[in-house]
C-alpha cells in the first residue's frame, strides 16, 4: 500500500483526480487529493506560490503521512517539487505530471515565453482566467470532460505564478519520475531535459494530452503505482 498526495494544475481543486482517485483506491492505496488555497472551493483565499508549498508540507503533516508519494500536475509541480524537499524523510517519492519543476529564484511564468498570461493577469485582476474550451482541442478529452473542466474550473491566483521558487538543495537528489505526455509536444523543458539526463530521475511517456487525470484516468495510476514500487 502507497501513500499518495495528489495536486493538480492550474484552475484544478482536488474533484480533478476523482477517476485517478478511484483507480488508486480500487488498488488497495491511500490516496488524498490535495485542492491548493485560492482554488475551487477554496476560491478567495489569498495565495502565493509559498502559500500552494505550505499547503502541501501541512497536508502531509497533518495527515501524519510517512513513505508519501507527491504528484503535481502541470503548474502544481512548481510548488509540489518545494514542497517534497521541505517534507524531509517523509517523502518516497515525487511525480511530476507534465508538469513544470522548480528552478530557485525563478517564478512560474519565467520558466516559459509567457506575455500573454502577464497581459491577462493585468486585465483581470491579478487571475488568471480559465481557458476558452477550444483551447483544448487535440488534447485526447472528449466534449464533455472538456465541458467539466471549463465550468468547474476556476481562475488561478496571479501570484502563485509570479512569486520565485525556494530551494535549498539541487531537485536532482530527489527520488521522481517526469511523465511526459506526448499531445502536448515531445520536447522536454531545459530544467526537466537536464534532470531526466541527470540519471537519477525516472522519464514516462504517455500517448495523451496534457490532462492526463481525465483523458487516461486507468493508465496514469498504474504509472503512479509502479513509479511508487520503484521507489
């Protein structure tokens, strides 16, 4: 039996993982899917990067968790990667779901060519709005996941994005596996090609979208549990 923690990405709350969530489960594991302050049915709550990285480190520690697995999807590796270091021993192992890492010093939106989110933060104040549905096409999900997404989710808080990662210690010395998911382009991002390169980080490829968690609900958790089993 594994311990995981699951986060998702940017204008995601826990009901993301629902379907992963259940998979896990019906496999015997312990599972808490983690909504990041100022999302879903945490929306209003004032957020910061280091406020998603303190939500995690509470979760963890509150549940008491020991030999955790950490799962970020997209945006929430950004914090879910500080946060797997500040946990300490208590980590087994982090996964990062097509997912940005953190680089210390550096900010969300410096990892990536990103005007166009900065200029929609400006025009609404300080949030970044959810994506149009058409902004989802070729990613694998059907009419009606695509529907869910867009009407359940919520615009992100704009300093979650801006603040600068904290790290104290190279994210090469932890224990991951990078799942890279093939729809949303086959190149790896510098900071993740360098780590996968590394030799000590697991590289998983899936023949989806960037929603892995709805698109390929069966098959990402059994990649989950094997990465778990690898740790």
């Amino acid at each position: 039996m594994t311990r995981f923690v699951v986060v998702a990405g940017s204008w995601l709350g826990a009901w993301a993982w629902d379907e992963v969530v259940t998979e896990l489960r019906g496999a015997g594991h312990e599972v808490h899917a983690l909504t990041l302050s100022g999302l879903a049915e945490k929306q209003g709550v004032p957020a910061g990067q280091q406020t998603h990285v303190q939500d995690i480190v509470d979760e963890v520690e509150r549940l008491d968790l020991r030999d955790v697995v950490l799962v970020g999807h997209s945006y929430a590796g950004v914090p879910v990667g500080q946060a797997a270091e500040r946990i300490g021993d208590r980590l087994a192992r982090v996964v990062f779901v097509d997912a940005n890492v953190p680089v210390d010093g550096t900010s969300f939106l410096d990892g990536f060519p990103s005007d166009y989110i900065r200029k929609s933060l400006d025009e609404n104040g300080g949030d970044w709005p959810t994506l149009d549905p058409a902004d989802y096409a070729g990613q694998d999900l059907t009419d009606e996941q695509i529907t869910r997404i867009v009407t359940d989710g919520t615009a992100h808080p704009g300093a979650t994005l801006t603040e600068p990662a904290i790290l104290s210690r190279p994210l090469a010395e932890l224990p991951a596996t990078y799942i890279k998911c093939l729809l949303d382009g086959d190149e790896l991002m510098d900071p993740v090609g360098e780590l996968v390169e590394s030799g000590r980080w697991e590289l998983v490829r899936m023949n989806t979208g960037h929603w892995p968690m709805f698109s390929q609900p069966r098959e990402l958790a059994l990649i989950l549990t094997e990465s778990a089993a690898g740790s």
